[in-house]
C-alpha cells in the first residue's frame, strides 16, 4: 500500500514537472517585455498606458494571419518627457533585455528620435522587439512571427500581400 502511493506521488510529481516546467520557461520568455517596460517605468518616472483588451487584439492577429503572429504586447508612453540623449534610452533598452537579443536595427535622428529593433530566434518562431521614440511618445512593441512565414513575406512582400496567404499557400 505505501509503495503504490510512492509509486503515484512520483508519477504525479514527474507529469507536474513535465507540464509546469515548460509553461514557466515559456512565460520566463516573455519578462523581456516586462523589464524594458518598467526599466523605462523607473528610470524616466513614467507609467505606460495600458491597451485594453490586448490579449483579444493579439489572438485576433493570430488568427487573421493563421498562427502567423502571436504574443503582440504594446505598451505605449504619451507625454514622455524621456532622455535628453537617445543614446541612454537605447543603453537601458539594451540593458534590460540581456544578451539573447540582437540589435537588428538601431537609428538615432539629429531632432532626438529613435527606432530601435530587437530580434530573437526561438526555434521556428522570430521574436521581435521594437522600440520608437518621438515627439513626446514612447512605444515598446513585442510581437513573435512565425519564421517560415517572415522569410516567405521576405522573399516576396507584395505577392504576399496581394494573396493575403502569409505563406501558406505557393505562388500560382
């Protein structure tokens, strides 16, 4: 009797792992989002604003692009009062993500605006943060792209466009 409860106490504790574990690395992933938004939170005093029903808009996208796009998280700073020198704005961006991410775009302008991209292979999937600063406003963009769609929208934009297949279907 004690070793069948052994028996189903492990089992059980083996298939908590294998559940729990993988959704708790999954949602790890998503704190890069998190700790650039409150980065720019603490350091500028600012509050982001929050997007109402964000999770509908992201499962929308979802599904209008057949599982081409998921995870969009947008948090947007009006009235912005941010650095002096964008060159500090992007340090703390960088900063905050760590070193998984690639800088795939950085462009600073003379009039204090600044586009920043970020992007992170994870497996068959393209994570992409970007960050647009101007005029007073700060947006904080995360979106994960299916990678064999971004290359097939790569390839060939307007085609992709004008068939609205987003690379499920070949080109006739």
């Amino acid at each position: 009797m004690r070793m069948t409860r052994f028996v189903v106490g492990g089992v059980l504790l083996t298939v908590g792992v294998a559940v729990i574990l993988p959704m708790t690395v999954r949602a790890a992933g998503h704190r890069d989002f998190d700790a650039v938004v409150s980065a720019v939170e603490h350091r500028y005093d600012a509050r982001a604003e929050k997007i109402p029903m964000m999770g509908l808009v992201s499962f929308c996208g979802w599904v209008a692009t057949g599982g081409g796009v998921r995870g969009l998280k947008i948090a947007e700073f009006d009235h912005f009062s941010g650095p002096g020198d964008p060159a500090e704005l992007d340090k703390l961006v960088n900063d905050s993500l760590g070193g998984e991410w690639q800088r795939f775009v950085a462009e600073r302008e003379r009039n204090g605006q600044l586009n920043l991209i970020y992007a992170q292979p994870d497996g068959h999937a393209m994570r992409m943060l970007i960050v647009d600063y101007e005029n007073s406003e700060l947006d904080v963009v995360r979106v994960e792209v299916n990678a064999d769609r971004l290359r097939h929208w790569m390839k060939d934009p307007q085609g992709s466009a004008k068939r609205h297949d987003y690379g499920t279907e070949k080109p006739d």
